[in-house]
C-alpha cells in the first residue's frame, strides 16, 4: 500500500473544514491544520485546533499575509485542500486562495490541490443571477490560476449541504423543518441533490489519492439522496405522521422577492431559483473528463435524507 499522502487543511476549524480534518484522520492520512496567528482571541477556534492535535493532527503557523510563511507551510505536505468560506457580505474570502496558489507554485511539492468548491459547479453557472454570481465568478478565477500555475488539482462539486437545506425542506431564512407550512418552489418537482456534510468530508478526502481523479471534477450524486423538494417534504411528513400546507410560489414571485432584500438574501435567493427552478445540479449528464463519487468509492454508505431528518423529531 503506498504511504498515505500527507494533507493540510486550510479553512479547518470552518463548517466544512473541521469535517475534512476529520475525514483525513479517519482516513489514516498524516494531517496538518493551518493555523492562521488572525484567528486571535477567537477561543473556540483555538480551542477547536487544540482538540484537533489531540485527535494526532499537526498544527501549522501561517498567515495569507504572509507569503514565506504560506510557501514553509506547503512544503511541509503532499496535498493541500482548501475549505475556506464562502460568499458572506461581501467578503471575497474565496480570492484569499489565490495567495495559496502562489504558494503552492513556489514550494513545488504539492501533488494535489483541491480549491475551495463544494457547491454547483461554477463552470456550468456562467449564466447565474446577480449578485449571486460572484460565487461562481470568484471560484472560476481560481481555477484559471490553478491552471495557469500548472497545479494539479481535483473540483469537489457537492451539491447541496443538508445543513442548509434538508433539517429546514429547503425552506430559506431557517435551518429547522417546519411543523404546519411549508413553501414549494414552483410544482416542487425538480430534481435536487442532498448530502452530509461528513459524507462531503469523506468522498473529498477519498479523491485526493485517487489517479481516477487527477485534474477532474468529481460530482457528488449519492442516489437515493437525488430528490425533488415534493419528495424532501414528503420524506419529513411519513416521519411526523401528518401532512403539511403547502404554498406555491412561482419563479417570478420568488426572483421579485430579491427586491429591497440585503445582499445575503439575493445572493441566497438566486441560488436558490439556480437550484429548485432551473434544476441546475441535475439537468445534465456527467461526462467525459467528470467523475461521480457514489460510483468511484461505494464503501461510503452515506447517510440518507430521512436518516439525516430525524435528528429533528
Ligand atoms: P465557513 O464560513 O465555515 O469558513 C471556513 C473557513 O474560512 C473559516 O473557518 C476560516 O478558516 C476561513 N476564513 C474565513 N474568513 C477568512 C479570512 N478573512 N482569511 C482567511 N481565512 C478565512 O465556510 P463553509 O464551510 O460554510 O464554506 C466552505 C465552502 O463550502 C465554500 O466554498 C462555500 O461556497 C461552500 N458551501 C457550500 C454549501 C452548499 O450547500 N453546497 C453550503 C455552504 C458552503 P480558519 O479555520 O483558518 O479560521
Ligand atoms: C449555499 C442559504 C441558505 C442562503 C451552493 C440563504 C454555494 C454553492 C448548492 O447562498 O452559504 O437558508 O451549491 O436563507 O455552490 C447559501 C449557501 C445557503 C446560499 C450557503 C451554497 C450552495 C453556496 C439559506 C438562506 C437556509
């Protein structure tokens, strides 16, 4: 068995990040966190790293603001796989990795980068909404940087969290289900893809010594988790014994809905319509060059929606 490729996680004490320090552990890879000097007086990341090293993960000192530190620090491991946040009110946190990038390109070492993703794939969402869009404008400037650095790379695409949209039936503005009504996307028909966020965490970290997935985008399309929002709810109500009232709204009141909303909730609500009206994470086959994790690695037995649901009972 060839040795286990040795992985820094950069974004590791984040909401995805913590689970991939996890996952790589689980997995028997030798594990590095970054351990930026910004995070200060944040005590419950600090604490959270502390905990990571007990788990037998190294800790590794350096900031995106500085670029010795972030080079000493890729030279240290094998594959690099970057969990760091999202769109949040207008912060461009996702062009931080660019930095990275320039890191990973000077140290020379790195077998593996695996950029920050984990959502639709950017490629296919040159037609989204404003201002949502910047999330899939920002992730494909990285990718033309990993490329124009010639950096071996995997794109994780996983779909929807069910953090955020399976405990509340993809309703927005909540994270737990609701118990009376409930808002269908137009006829609630189109396909939707849920999964775990530890399941993310798991079929990420199986790819990154996998040759199947050199310089590929692996989509992650558990099957029985590929539902409609009808199916989600319906899923929700044989596990609460009763039906809930259902409200439709269309693709025009739910888009005119952005009006006078802050810049969170637009971005939200485009993703959202990209999602649950335009079917945007199923309407499209996986084809040469892509990967399906489901396929690649079936020994993940990866939790089902109504597995994930009743925590919530
Ligand atoms: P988090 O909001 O949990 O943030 C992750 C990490 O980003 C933080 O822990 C921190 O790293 C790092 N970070 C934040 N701000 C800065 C900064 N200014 N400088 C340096 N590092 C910073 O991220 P998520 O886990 O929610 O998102 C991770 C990825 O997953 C994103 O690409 C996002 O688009 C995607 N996503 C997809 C969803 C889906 O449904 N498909 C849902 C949510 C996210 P540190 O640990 O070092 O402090
Ligand atoms: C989801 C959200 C949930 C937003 C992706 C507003 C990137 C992706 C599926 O921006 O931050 O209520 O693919 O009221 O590529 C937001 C992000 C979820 C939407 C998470 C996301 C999904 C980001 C809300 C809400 C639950």
């Amino acid at each position: 068995m060839a040795l286990k490729s040795k992985v820094l996680v950069v974004g590791g004490t984040g909401y995805l990040g913590k689970r991939i320090v996890k996952a790589s552990l689980a997995q028997g890879h030798p594990t590095y966190v970054l351990q930026r000097p910004e995070i200060g007086l944040d005590i419950d990341k600090l604490q959270m790293l502390m905990s990571f090293k007990e788990l037998g993960a190294h800790l590794i000192e350096a900031s995106f603001s500085n670029h010795r530190s972030l080079v000493d620090a890729m030279k240290q491991v094998d594959v690099v796989i970057c969990a760091i946040s999202g769109v949040h009110f207008r912060s461009h946190n996702i062009l931080y990795q660019l930095k990275l990038i320039d890191a990973i390109k000077e140290a020379g070492n790195v077998k593996r980068f695996l950029p920050s993703e984990f959502g639709m794939d950017p490629a296919r969402m040159g037609h989204a909404l404003e201002p949502g869009r910047v999330t899939f404008d920002e992730k494909m400037t990285v990718r033309k940087a990993i490329l124009g650095a010639s950096i071996p790379f995997t794109y994780v695409s996983a779909n929807c969290f069910a953090g955020y949209f399976v405990g509340n039936l993809s309703q927005m503005e909540r994270l737990t289900p609701p118990m009376e009504k409930v808002t269908i996307y137009g006829d609630g028909n189109v396909k939707a893809i849920f999964l775990n966020e530890d399941d993310i965490a798991a079929y990420t970290v199986k790819t990154i010594d996998d040759p199947r997935t050199l310089n590929k985008t692996v989509y992650l399309r558990p099957p029985e988790n590929i539902l409609t929002q009808r199916e989600l709810v319906g899923i929700w109500e044989k596990l609460i014994g009763k039906q809930l009232e259902k409200t439709t709204i269309s693709s025009q009141d739910f888009l005119a809905s952005m009006k006078g909303m802050d810049y969170a909730t637009q971005v939200g609500i485009g993703h959202f319509y990209h999602i649950f009206y335009e079917g945007c994470l199923a309407n499209f086959e996986i084809g040469e060059g892509e990967e399906e994790a489901s396929k690649l690695y079936p020994e993940i037995n990866y939790t089902r929606v109504d597995e994930y649901l009743k925590r919530f009972l």
